[in-house]
C-alpha cells in the first residue's frame, strides 16, 4: 500500500531535481508523481505517492525536510484516515532550515 505526500515547497531553479535526488538516494520507489507549478505565487505543489509503509514514509518526510526549499508537507488525509486512531491528528512536518557547516561534510 503506497501513500501520498503532498509538499509545498519555493520554486527556486532546479528545486525539483535536488527533491528527486534526495528521494533517489533513499531507494524510494516512486509510483506516482506530479508538480504544479505556480509562477505567480512562486510555489510548486508536488504529490508523490511512495511504495513503503507508514513508518518508512514517516522517516522520508522527515529527511525531506532536510531540502531547503520546501516551505510545508504533510500526508494525504484520504490515505492517512485509516491508519489513524480517533485521538490522533494529520502527522505533519513544519518547514526548517538545518544549518550545517560544510567542515562537517553537509551534503544534499
């Protein structure tokens, strides 16, 4: 069973190609993907639906979090509602920048 990510994220240039190689470098099989792009907002809206179970998307989403560009993330409601207890909201991501010397060998 996949689920679906939903990120917002800047449209800075090539910011769609640093987010596949951050998934790539995981070993995330991908089955499904797109990208809005909104020019005047300067946002994208990217879905990716992922073939891991919840525990694996969770970790994904939090190394994703890594990549500087993205402003929000969260799962879809519609694949998250049954995994959920009736207590628990919808897990999401705030948006944070780590700032890591390049002495220490940062790369993304």
């Amino acid at each position: 069973m996949g689920y679906r990510i939903v990120i917002d994220m800047a449209a800075a240039p090539a910011a769609e190609a640093r987010l596949w190689a951050l998934v790539n470098q995981r070993g995330i099989e991908v089955l499904q993907a797109s990208f809005l792009r909104n020019r005047l907002d300067k946002r994208i809206h990217a879905t990716l639906e992922v073939d891991v179970d919840l525990i694996g998307t969770r970790r994904l989403m939090r190394q994703l979090g890594r990549h500087h560009d993205i402003l929000r993330m969260s799962l879809d409601a519609e694949h998250s509602v049954d995994l959920l207890d009736s207590g628990e909201s919808k897990p999401t991501l705030p948006a944070r920048r780590l700032r890591i010397p390049v002495r220490k060998g940062a790369c993304v």
